[in-house]
C-alpha cells in the first residue's frame, strides 16, 4: 500500500515541475524505423530459415544424407 501511495504521490508532484527541452530526450522517428527493420529482419531469416529445413527434410527424405530413401504411401503411384 506504501509503494501505491508514494506512486501516486510522486505522479502529482512531477506534474508540476517544469520540463526542461535539454534533458528531455526520446527515441523519436529513427529509433521507430530502426525497430520496423529489426522486425522485418527476423521475419526474413524466419522464412530463409523455414525454406532452409524443408529443403533438408526432402533432402533426408530422399536419401542425400546416407539414410534410406522414405517409402512412397501413394496408393495410386506406379511400382517399379
């Protein structure tokens, strides 16, 4: 209950101060930009990165890394 009032307390008494333009600084338009960019960078690397293991999976499907090759369930395919 202490922390809710000095909470409270200190919101009314630093609505009087005045602010000063010289300390007062925020992120502003390029730190808004820098983030859009962060998130679009990890949206590519997640899609090279899904791009790149399904590639690997049909790999190992196929038998490239020394498995054997996974069995065909198709029905309808033809056998050899």
């Amino acid at each position: 209950m202490h922390a809710v009032v000095a909470t409270v307390v200190s919101a009314v008494a630093a609505k009087d101060k005045p602010v000063d333009q010289d300390t007062n600084i925020v992120a502003g338009w390029t730190a808004f930009w820098i983030f859009l960019l962060l998130i679009v960078a990890v949206a590519v690397i997640g899609y090279a990165l899904n791009r790149s293991l399904r590639t690997a999976a049909r790999a190992k499907d196929a038998g490239v890394y020394g498995d054997e090759p996974a069995a065909d369930d198709d029905p309808e395919s033809p056998k050899e």
